[in-house]
C-alpha cells in the first residue's frame, strides 16, 4: 500500500510537505509573535497563527501542488472553502487538541508541542485536498489535434495540398456530425466493441490513451502526395468532472501559457 502510494502520489506528496513545512515555519513565527510579543494567550495564539497558516498553504497549494488541476474563480472560492472546512478543521480541531494535551499533560514547550501536532494531521490533510478539496475538475476530456507543419504553397506539391484541404473538409463535416449527434460524440464510442473495451481498461487505470486517426473520404483514408499528415486524439479520464469547469478550462484561451507550461510558452486572444 505505501509502496502504490508513492509510485501515484510520491511527486505531490513531495511537494505537499514542502509547501507544509514551510507552511510550519511561518505558523511558528506566528505564534511566537502573538504569544510572546503580543502576550495572547498560547491557545488563542495557536488558532490565529493556524487560521492564517490555512490561508498561505492554500495559496500554494493552488499555486504550485495542484497546480495541474486549474478552476474558474468560482471554484477557486469552493475550493478555498471546502479547504477551511476540511484541512481547517483537522488543523484546528486535530493540532489544538493534541497540542493542549501535550502541554498540559506532558508538559512540552508549546513550540515542540505544535510541531508534533502538525506532523499527526499531515497525512490525513493531504488526503482530504487530493481527494476533496482539488478534486480534479475535469469528469472525461477528449482533445482531438491535427498538426500540420506551416504550409508554403511554393514548396508543397500542389497534391498534397490539394489532400490537406479535402482532409480538413472531411474533417469538418465529420466534427459537424458529432455535434449533431448523428455519430458518437466521443472518440472512444466509436470505437469497435473489443478496442472499445481496451481503451476503457487503460482509462480507469488512470492511462492516457492516444491514437492515430485518419480521415477517409469514402472507403479509402486520404493520401498525400510527397507530404505527410499526423492527426492524433488524446482521451483521459479524470473523475469528479463539471462540464461548466471543463469548458472554462478549455477556452481559457489566454490562460495556457499559465495551465500548460512548460508546453505552452505564449498565449494570448486575437
């Protein structure tokens, strides 16, 4: 069990506690400095300096940990609030008990008590924020792509550019009948029966499946003459899907250099 967890979650369990430790430092000085500049009370202390601890993990969180699994302003503002309710709590609730209990009864300094405390809710935090808090906010996405190189009509064979355009036409009308309905919507439902089931087996194992598609006009694919054509589709599953986040996400347009870097440098709306 722990030997899976880390093969699926070992980079963002990495990164979890980076974000934590610093997360620790900064409630340390927090709390010093309310309790021994400010003279509050060590509880009370203990509660503002997580409260604002909560906020600045949050923020990286966001920023760096889950950073692959982006959302809207609106989602933003659920996240931040389911992350209150749950890491909040567990901090809150978990980190003061066990603190008041290690400085009442086994009479620990309060800065080594909040340190143990920290470490027992860690685990059960990064638990919840994977699996609750930046749930991924994509349900099922098909991303169909057709990569051409720049065309320069001198040096293409006017065949091959003459197949590209029928290609993109072909294209376009079979995109047409799937936004229709008149033929299946996604990638895999077109897929034969045995194939189909394949493609499923990798998809819930949490594989990206790619493919190569060829547009045919008729029975034959479409040839081109001293040229070649990659049309590829990328389908993946991830669960817990919103379409509306699915669609923000998708025609963020302006945002991608942000969503997908490194593989986007510059991006920006014409």
């Amino acid at each position: 069990m722990g030997g899976l967890f880390l093969k699926t979650h070992g980079r963002r369990w990495a990164m979890f506690n980076a974000v934590g430790i610093a997360g620790l430092l900064f409630q340390l000085a927090c709390l010093a400095l309310l309790k021994d500049l400010l003279g509050v009370h060590y509880v009370a202390a203990a509660v503002a300096a997580i409260e604002l601890t909560v906020l600045h993990n949050f923020s990286w969180h966001v920023r760096w940990t889950w950073a692959d699994r982006p959302g809207s302003r609106a989602s933003l503002t659920r996240r931040l609030v389911r992350f209150h309710l749950t890491n909040g709590a567990v901090s809150l609730a978990g980190s003061v008990a066990v603190m008041a209990g290690l400085v009442e009864i086994g009479h620990l300094n309060y800065l080594v008590a909040n340190v143990i405390a920290v470490a027992v809710c860690g685990l059960a935090n990064f638990v919840v924020s994977d699996r609750i808090v930046f749930a991924p906010a994509v349900g099922a996405v098909l991303v169909s792509l057709v990569a051409a190189a720049p065309v320069n009509a001198a040096d293409l064979h006017p065949d091959a550019a003459a197949a590209f355009d029928r290609y993109a036409r072909l294209t376009e009308t079979r995109l047409d009948r799937e936004m229709s309905g008149t033929s299946p919507f996604l990638w895999i439902d077109q897929l034969p029966e045995e194939p189909r089931a394949q493609a499923q087996a990798k998809l819930r194992r949490g594989e990206i499946v790619v493919s190569r598609l060829q547009t045919r006009d008729g029975a034959a694919a479409v040839r081109f003459h001293d040229a070649m054509c990659h049309h590829w589709v990328g389908t993946v599953l991830v669960p817990g899907a919103r379409l509306d986040e699915v669609v923000t996400l998708m025609q963020g347009y302006d945002r991608y250099q942000d969503v997908y870097r490194p593989a986007v440098r510059r991006s920006r709306i014409i």
